[in-house]
C-alpha cells in the first residue's frame, strides 16, 4: 500500500514553514539586490526567527544545528521554501552552500568542519564550488584538466575556472582538480579547500548570465601557483569524482522540489489573474483555452512532485536513485520552464514586467535545464539504465525457459 500523506512532524513543519513565508520571506522580496540577495540587516533577523522555529538548514545533521531529516521531508520543505528565490537563504539551504556542506559532513577532518563547517552551517560565510572548466565539457568532470602537485608538505594548484556560482563574497571554495592524471577516470580528480584570500586565487569576473538570483554571481576563476597545506585536502586523494557525486543527489532533489514551489507560486499567479481579469462580460477564468493551462500545469506539477518524491524515499532506503533523481529532474526542469511560460502568456504584457514575480522567476528558470547535468545527459542516464534493465530481464527470461 501507498501512502502519500505527510507524517505529524512533516505536517507541522509544513505549516510553520508555509506561515513564515507568507509572514516574512514574501513581503521582504522587494529588497532583494541582484546577485548580492538581501542586505544583512535584514537577512539576519529573518534567519534567527527560522531557527528559533527549529527549520534552519534542512540538509544537514543535527549535530552541526541543522534538522537532521531525511529526502523526503527536506523535499517536502524544499517546496515550501523555493517558491520565493530568498527562500533558501532565509532557511539556512542555499546552494551551493548546502551541498558544500553536505561534503564537508562527509568527508571533512575534525580540524577541518571547525574551520570551514561550522561557520558555514551558521551562515557566518559563504562558500563557492569550483568544477566547470571552459575548455572541457561542464557534464563531464572526468575530463578536468585543472591539477594540484604535491611539493613537500604542500599543494600547487594551477586552474581555469568558470561559472563558479557564488565566488563573489565567498570565504572559501572547494576545488575539484586533477591530481593522479594517469589514473582510471574516475580517480584521477581530488577535492581541496582553498580560501579565497590565499594568494594565487583569482576572481576574474563575474560571467553575465540570465538570471540575478543567486548571490555572488557565477564567476570565471582562476588559480595561478595556488599553494596551499596538504591538510587541505578534503577526504582522500582520487575520491574527487565520489566525493562531488554525493552533493550532486541530494541537491538535484532539493531543486526539484524548490522548483515545484516557484510553479505552484506561478500557476496561483496565472489563477489569480484570470479570476480578475475580464473579456468582456467573462473572466479569462472562463475561457477553455485558459482553462486548459491551468489543467496542464497542475498535471505537470502533480507528475513531477510525484517523480521527485519517489527519488527521495528511495533515497531514504538507501538506494542511490540513479534513474529515478535524474527522471526527476529532467522532467521538473521542463515542468518549471512550461509552467512559468503558460502563466507569463496569459498575462500578457504584464508578464513581462517586474510588477509580477514572473519575470524573475523565468530568467532564473531557463539554466534549470543545464546546471547539475544538462536534460541530454540525464535522458543518457535513464535510457541506458532503462537498456540494462530489460537486457537483464530477456536474459533471465531467455535461461528460465531454455532449462
């Protein structure tokens, strides 16, 4: 039997977090500044209010101060908080902080979540992850070309990044660089901390890109005869590509679910408008042809929040999820991009200005289909699990009844 309804905790936590949006994460997003998020002074009384209500950063364990939950409920307060694109820094689960922080719970020495962890987890600083080179493909980090060299009791990195997302600010980056160039592909990168007023480290510009959510840009970065201790290591030498997978899993689920919330939100938005808005003695609520998108949207929104949360309890069993996480997001970044479409149509020339959060939300929404792996890549992903899959099953079938 299939339950879908939410647990006690799971509903409280709905609640309050659905209460402190609409109480103070809403009403502060017209002092939002592009790239830079909100000021301080207003951040960071909204962030104490979320942890004295116990919902500050969902992602991680308790033991760090955060809520310590599985897949399934993060996705479910994903939801309520990606409706509004402050959400997650008010909630303590901004990327990329959180899957840094998700990493560095892993695979960080005790020396190292003091340093880097714990001001992290209390948003003290920010942090940036450094992968994506120009010169390779963004989807595969196998082919990084990036390298640290060991000298003595040291790390020489020299590396051409970009699109490194939040650089500007940031106390610290985590760099995924080569450092076994003749090993199998996946163990020829590793993991390092850098902080970024060590001298060699580069911000060489802020890449102007569609969208202005996130804070501290997407930046090109590059690393000139970085030195740094070989205590800056994070886990082990060769682990790089494991270690970057596991940021990548849960992070795609919670931008599913915080995608749904920016559809739902704009789905209530197209609702709302043509409840109001009169063609002639009609409503546009009225009209099959408005009535139709509104029919699609939700379909769309009920098979994605479906698919997103089938990843993540078979997540919460244990299981990797593979096949299911990428279904998840390759289907709800197309859901969020249809959705928020279908709304900025039917409001016309309204949906194109900033009196609407349309217009924002869909700069933000296009990249949904290229960052943590592009659509063709998880159609690669599904298609070659769904061949193994009934390849398996013919040759089980074919041994069943030749015997």
């Amino acid at each position: 039997m299939f339950d879908f309804t939410p647990n006690g905790a799971q509903k409280a936590m709905v609640d309050k977090a659905t209460e402190i949006m609409h109480k103070y994460v809403f009403p502060n997003e017209k002092y939002m500044v592009p790239h830079r998020g909100l000021p301080q002074e207003i951040l960071k009384p909204l962030q104490q209010i979320v942890k004295d209500n116990g919902l500050w950063a969902g992602h991680l364990p308790k033991e760090v101060g955060g809520m310590g939950m599985g897949f399934v409920s993060l996705g479910l307060l994903s939801e309520v908080i990606g409706q509004s694109p402050i959400g997650p820094y008010v909630f303590g689960s901004m990327a990329p902080d959180a899957g840094n922080g998700e990493i560095l719970v892993h695979a960080a020495t005790e020396e190292q979540k003091q340093k880097y962890l714990k001001p992290l987890a209390d948003y003290e600083v920010r942090s940036c992850f450094a992968m994506t080179e120009p010169e390779v493909s963004g989807s595969d980090p196998r082919t990084l070309q990036g390298t640290a060299i060991k000298d003595g009791n040291e790390w020489i990195i020299n590396a051409h990044k970009w699109f490194t997302t939040g650089a500007e600010g940031a106390a610290f980056a985590i760099v995924m660089v080569v450092t076994d160039p003749e090993a199998e592909p996946h163990h020829r990168t590793s993991l390092f901390l850098v902080d970024t007023g060590t001298p060699g480290f580069e911000i060489v510009r802020e890449v102007p890109v569609m969208g202005d959510h996130y804070i501290g840009g997407h930046c090109e970065v590059r690393f000139h005869n970085c030195r740094i201790s070989e205590n800056n290591l994070l886990g082990k030498r060769g682990d790089g590509f494991k270690l970057a997978q596991l940021r990548l899993g849960p992070g795609r689920i919670t931008h599913c679910m915080r995608w749904l919330g920016v559809a739902r939100r704009s789905l209530n938005e197209m609702i709302a408008y043509s409840l109001t808005k009169k063609d002639g003695a009609q409503t546009l609520a009225d009209s099959q042809i408005i009535q139709n998108d509104l029919a699609d949207s939700e379909a769309e929104i009920q098979a994605s929040r479906l698919l997103t949360l089938q990843a993540a309890w078979k997540m919460d069993q244990g299981d990797q999820a593979r096949k299911e996480v990428s279904l998840a997001k390759l289907y709800g970044a197309q859901v969020l991009n249809n959705v928020i479409d279908r709304a900025i149509q039917n409001l016309g020339m309204l949906g194109l200005t900033p009196n609407t959060p349309l217009e924002g939300l869909y700069r933000e929404a296009r990249a949904a289909r290229i960052y943590d792996g592009a659509d063709e890549v998880h159609r690669m992903v599904v298609a070659r699990q769904v061949l193994k899959n009934y390849q398996s099953k013919e040759k089980l079938y074919e041994q069943t009844t030749s015997q």
